[in-house]
C-alpha cells in the first residue's frame, strides 16, 4: 500500500510516497495548472515506486493549492504537515522556520510534532523565495549564486520592506556603483531581520530547523543563527518537510 503526501506551494510542488519503509520524493514547477501539476507529480511518485494507482490507499494534499487537487483523501494545512515532516527529519526540532515561495512563518512544536503556535507573514513578498527570485533577476545571476555573491562584500542596509520598492532601491544601489556582494549579503541580512521580527511574536526553543527552498542558503543560515541565538539546522530534504509530513498523515490516517 502507498501513502502519498503532495504539497503544492506558490513556486513548487513536492510529493511524497511511502511503502513499507520506503520514501520516494518528487519536486516540480507549480505552474499555472495546479491540478495538472499534481496529476504529473502522482504520475512521477508511481513511476519511481514501480507501481499502479491502484497500489495508492491514502492521500493528504498540503500547501497553498491543496484545494484543488482532486485525488485528495484530506486536505491539511502546511503549518500541521511542516511540523509532522520536521520531527521526521529531525526529532529533536522544536521550532521551525519555513521560507516559501509567499510566506515566511515560525511554528514551535512538541516532541510529538504537534503545533504549539506559529506566527506568519503573508501580507507580502518581502523575505520569501519570490522576493529573491526578484532580487536575484536584478542582479543578473540565479538565486542559487547569491550566497556565493554575499560572501564578496560586507551587506549595505536595504530599508524597504516590499519586494517592488526594494527592487527599485537594488537598481539605485547599482547606478551608484555599489558592489553587487554587498548587495547580495544585504538581501540575505534583510531577510534574516525578518525572521528575527517574526520570531519575537513567538516563543523560540532550541533545536531550530529551516525548511522550505530558501532554507538552502548556508549564508542566511549563519545569519538566522547569529539573530536568533540558537543553532539554526538544515536537511538535505528539508524542502520536502511539507509533503514528507502530509505522506505520514496519510500513512496514519
């Protein structure tokens, strides 16, 4: 029997399938048709585990376009499927932050997995992946330079805290001869005072793990871990927490 968990965030969509001990793990462009989408990453998961729909018993749909996946068991929120798939990947987790493709949030978790609270921001694009995406297209390289980038100059100050005024602020830093290093350190440095803002609203324990795409950024780890005072960990799968957590669901339903 296969247990599926399909997470379809604003940029990307993860799923999940697991049998008899086995994970199998999918990522594709969310794109503009979200039921197409999901229908392609359910095709991928069968194909990867060697078997037919007919195999499939239980499926919890996650993330922002849970709603319109069709083949779905149940839909659960991202917050209760993050917080299942971080205990997963890490048991000692007790707070997650999870940076998106539209929103940031920080949820605190018991040993179970099960949410304690959590706080958001998603009345923006400012410090998600979409914010980057933009930055990034601004200074003519890929999001997944900008680390390397940031390394290169010490972070200047980025004031505006919406992605179109910030893009205009980067384009004025340019014309002014500012060294894109320093720009990339200070897009980084924006984020992390982000997160460090959320994380006020919220009570933060030890044992922190980043999920989500832009928890790849070892640069804005360091940052996260210098603000927030506790060791901010990763995994190598932690961009699959939301789905891996919605597989388990399934699993347990």
């Amino acid at each position: 029997m296969i247990h599926m968990g399909i997470d379809i965030g604003s940029v990307c969509a993860k799923g999940a399938a697991i049998r008899d001990g086995r994970m199998e793990k999918v990522m594709l462009p969310t794109g503009w048709n979200i039921k197409e989408t999901a229908s392609l990453l359910k095709m991928a998961l069968l194909e990867k585990m060697d078997a037919e729909d007919s195999a499939v018993r239980g499926v919890v749909a996650t993330g922002y376009g849970r709603v319109s996946i069709p083949y779905a068991d149940k839909k659960v929120t991202e917050i209760t499927c993050h917080a299942r798939g971080a205990v997963h990947l890490n048991p000692a987790t007790r707070t997650i932050i999870d940076i998106g493709g539209q929103d940031s949030k920080l949820i605190s978790i018991d040993a179970d997995g099960r949410v304690q609270d959590f706080v958001m921001n998603d009345k923006c694009a400012a410090g998600t992946g979409r914010f980057l995406q933009v930055m990034a297209h601004v200074l003519e390289i890929e999001v997944d330079d900008l680390d390397q980038l940031a390394t290169q100059g010490d972070p200047v100050t980025i004031n505006a805290m919406c992605t179109v005024f910030a893009e205009s602020e980067i384009i004025s830093l340019l014309a002014q001869g500012t060294e894109k290093g320093a720009i990339a350190a200070g897009i980084l440095s924006s984020i992390s005072q982000r997160v460090q803002h959320l994380s006020s609203r919220i009570s933060v324990q030890d044992q922190l793990l980043f999920t989500g795409g832009v928890s790849n950024s070892g640069y804005l780890r360091q940052l996260l871990t210098s603000k927030l005072n506790f060791e901010v960990h990763h995994h190598p799968d932690a961009q699959f927490a939301g789905a891996i957590g919605a597989a388990l669901l399934a699993q347990e339903s």
